[in-house]
C-alpha cells in the first residue's frame, strides 16, 4: 500500500472552513453549553495551503497511534496527551466560558486571555515521553493548544494495561511481552516488528485488505486503531469473545475528489453512500492537514451503516513464523462480506 504524500496527524486538525460557535450544548463533550460548527467561508490557511488540489481521504474514528523510532528500533506509540491539574483545569474552562461569552457579545469588550504556567499546572509527563511534531514552545517549554492539552506520544509498553488492544494489532518483539521497557532490549529479528494493516486493495480500492506491514516502511506515519475495545467501537467490528482490533495509515483510504463547498458536502454526507462516514480529512502537498467533521455540518455520528463496514474485506498476509498474531492465522487468506464478519462466532 503506498503511503507517499500523507500529512501525519500530530496534533489538532484545523476545520477546512471558518468555524463558528453557537449557544447549543455540545454534542461531543459533556457539560459544555455550545458547540462548534462550520461556516460556509474556506479557512485562509486552508486556501492558502491549496486544498483544492490535495488527497481526500475518510476520516477513521478510533484512537490515533504514530511509528517512530525507540531505543534505535521501529516502534509504536500510543496517543499520550498532558493534561492540566485540577485546579488549573478548573481556571482554564472558567475561562473558555467567558472567552464563549464574549464571542457571543460581539466581541464588544477587551477579549479575555490566559496563561498557563507549564512547570506548575500540567501533570508530570510519563517516562519516555515525547511531545507531538509542531507542538507549541516557549524557550524549551512545551505549550499547550487552544484546548488546554498537550499533545504527545508515549511508546508502547507491554507491562501497561491501556496498551493491551495496541499491543494486538502489532508485533514488536517475539519476546517483549517479558522485558521491561526501562531495561536494555537485546536484538531481534526486525521482521517480527510486524503491524496488522487495514488499508485498500492495491488493485482495488473498493475492497479492503488487512495485510501485515513491517513498522520500518510506517516510521513517520500516523495511524487509527480501531476495533472492539476502541472508542465505543462505532464500526461494531469484532465481539468481547473475539475481540479484532487493526491499524489504518492515516489518508489511506481515500475518497473522490470532491468540490469544498459547505452546501455540496453537506448533501454528500446525507445523500451520497459514501458519505457515511465520520468525516473528510485532505492532505495538502505541505503536509497540512485539514478536516470536516459531521459534527460540523451539525449532522449525527455514529450511524447505523458507515461506509468503511460495506467494503468487503479480504485478509492476506504471509508470515513465516505462525506465532505472531496467532489469534489472526485463522482468518488468513479468507474474504469476507464486510469487516463487521470478523471475528463473529
């Protein structure tokens, strides 16, 4: 699967049009009195990035991952995002309240600032973190962005629980699941840094294909995992029996080109079956990336039939060792009507 002309998502993606904020509870986050929607005007770092002429791709819903090198090897990371203490969160939406609030006025009063103190009330980050390619800084401080967190990685580590269902859908070490990462890591054989990669078919794109990837051809890449256990699992793919979890390169699976017009792309997600999907990302020949959620457009998701589970599926992958993704081996050169087929009993 070729992957040359993705953007990596490392932080925050931008809307591709203006946005605005209305006085409605939001429907993403809880307890918050308004949302955020899409304008009808393309943003200016969107036109001036020529989005227009950029790949567009489906936007996955799932949590996201990055391959970069640790310890000198191929490795996965986990999304590990720094979030502020208590008492500087409870500062900080007293403040997004009344920015809200002074949006709504008009902005007829002195627009209201914060600032945080990042020795002080950000929680300590975890060994081995790193923060996220273009994060924000001051001196050799990392920054938070507009919604108080900053963004970064952690690699994966076997001995830590909410890694569990990363560690399923990628093989780092034939031995790892016994050494700790904090320890000295002995050589191995690179062809066990395996991932299990959902992506199209190389020779058609109407039909997906789960196939094993080696984590050096992914290093620099962003991915989606997605699966039973991930994000309330909007694709209902797998059971808590057999529970299937997968990677998606991000800008991997790519839809028609289609005009950035908010009236044309609204009736596309409503009337077009490809627009079942949780949104659009496009990536620009820059490497910027630019997004439109459903939520945007003020539409619902999750749905009840989202494009990506009415692709057929075929998994295909040549190992030479049957231990790696052993739970998988059974599927292994079979198709199936849809990846929602997967795994059922």
């Amino acid at each position: 699967m070729p992957y040359s002309g993705l953007g990596s998502v490392q932080g925050k993606v931008q809307c591709v049009f203006k946005t605005e904020v209305m006085n409605e509870e939001s429907q993403k986050r809880s307890n918050q009195p308004y949302k955020v929607v899409s304008s009808k005007e393309l943003s200016q770092s969107a036109d001036e990035a020529n989005v227009s002429h950029s790949i567009v791709s489906e936007k996955i819903d799932g949590t996201c991952c990055f391959v970069n090198y640790f310890k000198g090897r191929a490795w996965l990371w986990a999304r590990h995002d720094r979030k502020p203490i208590k008492s500087a969160d409870k500062k900080f939406r007293k403040f997004q309240k009344a920015h809200h609030q002074w949006q709504t006025d008009s902005k007829q009063t002195e627009e209201p600032r914060f600032v945080w103190d990042t020795n002080k009330d950000f929680k300590p980050p975890p060994v081995n973190w790193i923060p996220a390619s273009g994060v924000g800084m001051s001196g050799d401080r990392t920054q938070p962005g507009d919604g108080g967190h900053i963004p970064g990685w952690v690699p994966v580590d076997p001995a830590e629980r909410s890694h569990c269902w990363h560690l399923t859908a990628v093989n780092l070490d034939h031995h790892l699941t016994a050494v700790n990462l904090d320890h000295h890591l002995t050589a191995v054989n690179l062809d066990h840094q395996m991932a299990l990669v959902l992506g199209p078919k190389e020779q058609n794109a109407n039909t997906l294909e789960i196939t094993t990837v080696c984590l050096n051809e992914l290093i620099g890449h962003t991915l989606e995992l997605i699966g039973t256990h991930i994000n309330a699992n909007p694709y209902r793919i797998g059971s808590k029996q057999e529970p299937v979890h997968v990677l998606v390169v991000h800008g991997s699976i790519q839809l028609p080109s289609l005009a950035i017009n908010y009236d044309g792309l609204k009736d596309w997600f409503t009337g077009n079956v490809d627009g079942a999907v949780e949104g659009i990302v496009w990536h620009c020949h820059n490497k910027s990336l630019f997004k439109l959620h459903r939520r945007h457009l003020d539409l619902p998701w999750p749905l009840n039939q989202p494009r990506l589970t009415t692709m057929p599926v075929s998994v295909n992958f040549e190992i030479k060792d049957t231990s790696l993704f052993s739970y998988f081996n059974k599927y292994n050169q079979k198709t199936f009507e849809n990846i929602q087929e997967i795994g059922k009993s």
